[in-house]
C-alpha cells in the first residue's frame, strides 16, 4: 500500500508534527504496517515525526510570488505529479487545514486545494479527508469547498461545526477524534479536568481553594487570548500572566513554560518568544524545543496542566495529568464537551 499524505506541516507546532505522527500510526492499522508514506509539507529539512516507511517531499506550489522560488516549484510540481500517480490512496489530513481566512500565495488558500483535488481525479485516484477541520468565514467560499469535497472516497471531521457545514452541502461525513487521542496506544477515556474558564476571566482567584505547595504546574498559554478588546496592548496582556504567575510561586508552587509553537516567521504564532517573558530563576522554566515539551507530557513530569492550547488540553487528558482548561475558542469549547460526556 502507498499513501500520499498532504498535511500542514512546517511551523515547528508540535500539534501538527504529533497529528501527523498519530494519523500515520492510524493509517497503519486501518491497512497494514509496511504501508509507504509520501507526506507533503513546506519544511521538509526539520521533521519532527521520523519512520523508516515516511518520505519528506515539498508542495506544490510553495511561495509561487516569489521569483527565486521559480526553479524550486518546477521540481515540485513534478515530484506532485509523480507521487500522485504512485499513490494507491490520497489522505488529505490535518486539523485545520481548509479554510479561507488566511492569506498565502495564492488569493484563497482554497484555490490550492481546487487545484490539488482536480489532479487527483484527473489520475482517478481514491482520496479521502481523514479527520479535517473546516473553517470558513465567506459564503462564497462554500462553493469552492463543495467542489474540493466532491467524489472524495471518505470524509471524515473532528467537530461538530465541519459536519454541520458539509451536511448543508449535502455532503456526507463522519465525526472522528481528533488523531492525538491515541498518541498513548488505544483510546484514553479519562476525566482529569480540574477547572475550566474563559481566557478572559483567567486571574490568580481561580487557584485560592487548591494545595500549590511544592507543586509543578505546566502552563500552556497563548499570547492575544486574555481580553475581549482587540486593542489591548501586550504589556497587560503579560501582566496578566506575571501575575497569575506570581501567585503560584507564591504559594510555593514551581512553574514550567510549555510552548507548543516555535514558528520562525510568525512572532504572534510564536509561543516561545511570548512566554520567554516569564523566566524567573529556578521557579519558572521553560522548555526549550518541541521534544522537551512532548516529553512532560508523556513523562508526566508535572502534576497539573494550566491548558490554552488545544493539543496540550488532548496530551494531559491521554498521560491523565489534571488540567484546568483555559478556552478561548468553541473549537476548545467542543473538545470539552465531549470529554465531559
């Protein structure tokens, strides 16, 4: 067997790089364990996620308006169209990967995917959407998304909103899990949820009725989340932070930084530089890469998780660390109420 993968992997996010991971040991499952991979991404120099079956190739196109890139996506396409070719299945899997909202190289992230989806019937090629979530904030765009969906093989979503959405199309779909809740094996059914809050009421008052003494408390936190007002400068925004911070180390609680992005080019994506802010001595680390990150999960090397990103939320729920979930989205809002079921 030979897959195809196009997935979005490049930003050094270790919730792509670990849905990828996930998704890869799902498929070996489904069909067998010496299935080959091609996995399509737009940084294949620094892969998170190695096996001996998965092979790094580059998309097509990749920064198309830039003039040096011309040569580069000559080579792609044609690696693009072998691979399509060599492919017994197509996967077309990540979390949110259709969507209009964003601008890349082209006018509509959708036109890529127009584009990709038309080769892949042009060769008669099965494909399949395995566990997307679809955000689209156009009416116009729906019908660029029926058209991307249409004659797919198996369409399968990990929220409510992408089924609801594609249903209006008179598209059928399935509701799956989000691939990370299987990073520990099997499926982890666990309710470790200590608390859970809106990133705009998050403040030191929450902790008052807990034992802090001596604990470590893993804090996975996003900037630009913590006040309704879009103008809210940074400097309150880390104040906020600092002081919740503050109160933990007060209460004799030691503090590790667990930044789940380090992207390179985006500084607002990039939650290592936020939370670099926050070093304090021996009482406030931070994790310096994304292995060191995944393995205080996996480790358990904290006891409980302060939980903004979405990843960090699923990972404490499969290594069953207690977490107080901050939302700040109904995509978290989701994820919750089906743990809470």
């Amino acid at each position: 067997m030979k897959i195809s993968i196009f997935a979005s992997i490049w930003a050094q996010n270790l919730w792509d790089e670990l849905i990828l991971k996930n998704e890869v040991k799902l498929l070996k499952k489904e069909y067998w364990e010496d299935t080959k991979f091609r996995v399509f991404t737009y940084d294949k120099k620094n892969p998170f996620f190695t096996d001996e079956n998965v092979v790094y190739s580059e998309y097509f196109p990749i920064w198309i308006r830039e003039w040096r890139n011309i040569l580069k996506n000559i080579i792609n396409f044609f690696i693009f169209i072998f691979s399509v070719i060599w492919s017994d299945l197509i996967v077309i899997g990540w979390g949110w990967i259709i969507y209009d909202n964003e601008v890349q190289s082209t006018k509509n992230p959708l036109d890529s995917w127009l584009f990709r989806v038309r080769v892949f019937r042009f060769f008669r090629k099965k494909f399949r959407f395995f566990r997307v979530w679809i955000n689209i904030k156009n009416e116009l765009s729906l019908k660029k998304v029926k058209k991307i969906f249409k004659k797919a093989y198996k369409i399968e979503v990990r929220d409510n909103y992408s089924y609801e959405l594609l249903k209006s199309l008179w598209i059928e779909s399935s509701i799956e899990k989000d691939p990370v809740f299987y990073d520990a094996g099997e499926l982890v059914i666990d309710k470790s949820i200590f608390w859970t809050i809106s990133s705009y009421h998050f403040d030191k008052t929450l902790f008052k009725d807990f034992d802090l003494v001596w604990k470590k408390i893993g804090f996975a936190i996003r900037a630009w989340y913590f006040f309704e007002q879009s103008n809210i400068s940074s400097r309150m925004e880390e104040w906020r932070v600092r002081e919740i911070i503050n109160y933990l180390v007060s209460e004799w609680a030691s503090v590790v930084l667990l930044p789940h992005s380090f992207h390179e080019t985006d500084e607002l994506a990039n939650d290592f530089l936020f939370m670099s802010n926050f070093i304090w001595e021996e009482w406030v680390s931070i994790k310096e890469n994304m292995t060191e990150v995944y393995e205080t999960y996996t480790k358990k090397e904290i006891d409980i998780c302060i939980a903004m990103r979405l990843h960090s939320i699923i990972l404490s729920h499969v290594y069953k660390i207690p977490f107080i979930w901050v939302s700040y989205s109904t995509k978290t809002d989701e994820v919750l109420n089906e743990l809470k079921k």
